[in-house]
C-alpha cells in the first residue's frame, strides 16, 4: 500500500469479527451536512445500494459465535427500499445498530421496528445524528428544517419505548459540560431521560465536505510507533469490525470512501492485519478508543 509514508506505520490484527457494518445505501442520503466525512447527499451514487443477497451471504459466512452488533449505514440507510426485511433477517443474529439522520422517522415507523423487536430476541438500537441543541446551529450544518425532523424521529423512538443514542461533533468546541447539558436538557424535555450512554460525542473525521468546509489533516497527523505507545490495539474499531458495502470489503466504516480501505471482495478474502496508515487513524488515535462502534449495551 502507497501511501508516501517514510516508516513503518503500526498495524492492528483483528483477533474476531465481533461488528459488522453494512453500509445499505452507498453514498446517499436525504440530507447533505456541511462536515460529512463521506460527502453524502441525495445525488450522490458513486456507490450502489447493497442487495438484500450481499447481507444474506455475508451473515452466512460468517462465525456468530463472536458476533454481537450489526450496524445498518450509509449514507441514510432507512432510504434503502428493502430496509424492513433487512433489519427482520440481522436481528435474527445479533443486535442491530442503525446509523440515521432521524429524520425519516414518525410514530408508524417507530411502531412498526418496534414489533420487530418485540418479536425478536435482540435489540434495535437507534444512534441518530444532531450536531447541536440549538435548532440555528444544527441546522447550519445538517441543512434548515433538519431540527425538527431529527427531534421528531427522536420523540417517536422515545415514545415507543426505544433508547436512542445521540451522535453529535462538538464542532463550536464547547466544553463538554456544557455541550453536554444542552443535550440533556433538550432532551428531557420529552420524557427522555438520557444518561451519559445515551450521547456519543465524536470528533470529525477530516475528509470529505469536512475537509472542504472547515480544515483537513495536518502533514504530521499519522499514527506512529511513537504516538500509539499508550493505545492498545483493542480500543480501535478495526480491531473487531469489518464493513461490508456493495463494492467489497472495507476495513473500517471511516475508511469506506478510500479505496485504501478496501481490504477484499469478501470476508473469507480479506486480511486480519492492517498498517494504520491513513491520516483518518490518527483521529482514532486521538480519542483512543472506538469512534464508530457502541461500546456500551443499552437495556430494553
Ligand atoms: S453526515 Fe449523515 S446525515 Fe449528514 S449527509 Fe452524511 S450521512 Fe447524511
Ligand atoms: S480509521 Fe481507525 S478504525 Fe479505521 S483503520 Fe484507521 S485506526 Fe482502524
């Protein structure tokens, strides 16, 4: 792999396939958020939609002893027309985790996943993006009107009995107290009593329209010998998580627009190891701990 790096950059080995990530929707999405890392919006169809057989294949593939979540991505992955019988068959082997703006939620969809889980003996997992808890400044980055789309996907979840988790990136740089307590003030405000489970606040990833709208990587920001002493390899997503998009299999859900990324056609084909050589690492190594996956389980 060329990537102009003048040393060895560190690996990590996946030891188990414990998250997969299917990305359903390639690249498109119903809104067009001014820091997506994956510069989605509704045009964009530099990637087809995963197939219904992809998913069944993969699943089959796969050893279900160490799996424990499945995440439906895109893009918006609720767009995906097959959606229902896709979240029906994934929670059939684990919990399932979807990635969504929220806002193509109502009370009826809500109702109807709800009775999937019910029926099921594993969670749905909601993890719904709103980049502020001020309507002005998300909706400065996810677009006007988004507000209160996402709070009303929210509040059909929480009145259906769901926990969701909100995904937010400081990108005021408040501090976190503060950025905090606007969230969970805002969302109390429903019936929601979220805990500090319930918001995932992440860093940018500096790609994509992030990387057009506000800044990129600096020259230096790699991970190295030097800079990872203090990371074990297990607080980093690819250690237990691969993604699979309808082009093949990629390392990382960070990694999806890279072709540097894609590690094979299928799972049985893909390494375990792989050299953190991308500027999108030392994000991880920033945080130094999973920035894609849950690391935590929300009850019933
Ligand atoms: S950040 Fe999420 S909601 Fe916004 S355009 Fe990208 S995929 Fe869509
Ligand atoms: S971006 Fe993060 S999760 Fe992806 S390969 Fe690099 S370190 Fe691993």
């Amino acid at each position: 792999m060329l990537t102009g790096l003048s040393f060895q950059a560190p690996s990590v080995e996946m030891r188990k396939l414990n998250n997969i990530w299917f990305q359903l929707t390639g690249f498109t999405c119903n809104l067009k958020c001014r820091h997506c890392y994956l510069s989605c919006n509704p045009t964009n169809k530099t990637k087809n939609f995963l197939n219904m057989d992809k998913i069944r294949k993969t699943l089959d593939e796969v050893d279900k002893s160490g799996l424990e979540e499945i995440y439906l991505t895109g893009g918006e992955p609720l767009l995906h027309r097959d959606i229902n019988n896709i979240i029906r068959h994934c929670i059939k082997y684990t919990d399932v985790t979807i990635i969504t703006n929220g806002t193509l939620i109502n009370d009826k969809k809500a109702r109807f996943l709800r009775q999937i889980e019910i029926d099921n003996d594993y969670e749905i997992i909601f993890r719904i993006s709103l980049d502020h808890y001020e309507e002005r400044k998300n909706d400065e980055i996810r677009g006007k009107g988004s507000y209160k789309k996402i709070l009303g996907g929210i509040k059909s979840l929480v009145n259906n009995g769901f926990n969701p988790i909100i995904t937010a990136v400081n990108l005021w740089e408040e501090d976190e107290a503060t950025f905090k307590n606007g969230y969970f003030k805002l969302l109390s405000e429903f019936n929601f009593e979220p805990s500090e489970i319930n918001l995932k606040i992440i860093p940018p990833v500096k790609a994509g329209e992030y990387k057009k709208n506000y800044s990129g990587y600096g020259e230096n920001d790699f991970v190295t010998a030097e800079n990872i002493k203090n990371c074990a390899p297990e607080n980093f997503d690819c250690f237990n998580t691969r993604l699979i998009a309808e082009d093949g299999v990629y390392v990382c859900p960070a990694l999806v627009n890279d072709p540097r990324g894609k590690i094979g056609e299928t799972l049985s084909d893909s390494p375990n190891k792989f050299f953190l050589e991308l500027n999108t690492c030392f994000s991880c190594r920033g945080v130094n701990k999973k920035l894609f996956n849950n690391d935590w389980h929300l009850s019933k």
